[in-house]
C-alpha cells in the first residue's frame, strides 16, 4: 500500500478503462457548447477502452496522474508535431476528471511530463488547444506558455482555431 496522495506513472494496460472514463468526462465538460452534441459525442465514444489498449501497444507515451489511488487524470506526449515551432516536444493531450481541476493538479500533472520530455532530450515544450476552450487557454497562459501560433482543425465540417503554446526550455 502507498502512502503518497498523488501518484505520477507510465499508463499500463489495466488503466484502459480508467484513461476512457478520465477522457469521457474531461472531454464532455471541455467542450460540450463549443463542439456540436452529434459530433462531441462521436469523439467521445471513439475512446474507449479498446482504443486505449491499441495505444499503448503502438507504443504512445500516456502518464497517469492518480489521487489517493482513484484515476483523476492523464496526458500524453512525444516529440514535437508541429512544423516551424522550433519546439522538441509536444504534449498532445492533458485532461483531469473535473472535479479535479483548479486543484493544482493539472500543474503537476504538466510539470512532471516537461521534466520526462526533458529526460528524453526534448526541452522545449508546444501544446495545442482549441481556441474556444479559454479555461484550457488560460491554464497554459498561468503555466508560463506564450501564444506563439494559430492553427485550424476541422471536425464534422466545421472548421475551429487551435492556439499553440509553447514553452522554450525547461527552467532550472
């Protein structure tokens, strides 16, 4: 038994099911009203627990955050997708279950996935975040990220902005 309240790991394949209920909720509170219904819940039911396995098989890098042993979070990342950033690398997803939020969880949950990219000789940090989700915006502004580019995405027909963050080096 551990005696640590919050627990940062590589995600195993026993956490499928958690990592699909943590997206599930994360994703239907951060976007329900900027995404149309018919297409969010599309998104959502495409991540289930079956998705999650062939992740971790194809070998994407997914960390779990857990609080008093309860699944509340998860971010995945690698190196930098995104051409002209000049970043090395990139988290492409964060989500907390929210009742964890504005906690300071999602700031450790971050922090320790800057310093594993670090570790792994990508210092530079960039995320994507759809421009209508302002809590998402204003996270990433409070962690020190600049707006450094804007982007677009397109789902069910609809085109929407995406904002890029970045933070240039892991400081010290």
């Amino acid at each position: 038994m551990t005696t640590d309240l919050i627990d940062l790991r590589a995600a195993r394949t026993a956490d499928c099911e958690a990592l699909a209920g943590i997206h599930n909720e994360a994703w239907l509170g951060a976007y329900r009203g900027v995404l149309h219904g018919v297409d969010l819940q599309k998104m959502v039911s495409r991540r289930g627990t079956g998705w999650w396995r062939g992740a971790l098989a194809r070998g994407v890098n997914i960390k779990i955050l857990s609080i008093a042993e309860i699944p509340a979070g998860y971010a995945t990342y690698g190196p930098c997708r995104l051409r002209n950033t000049g970043m090395s690398g990139e988290i492409y997803e964060l989500y907390l279950k929210p009742e964890y939020q504005g906690l300071g969880f999602g700031r450790t949950l971050f922090d320790s996935v800057r310093e594993t990219l670090a570790a792994k000789s990508m210092p530079s940090v960039a995320v994507q975040v759809l421009s209508d989700n302002l809590p998402a915006r204003a996270f990433y502004k409070a962690l020190g990220g600049r707006l450094t580019a804007r982007s677009w995405y397109r789902i069910g027909g609809e085109r929407l902005e995406l904002s890029v963050y970045a933070w240039p080096q892991v400081s010290s």
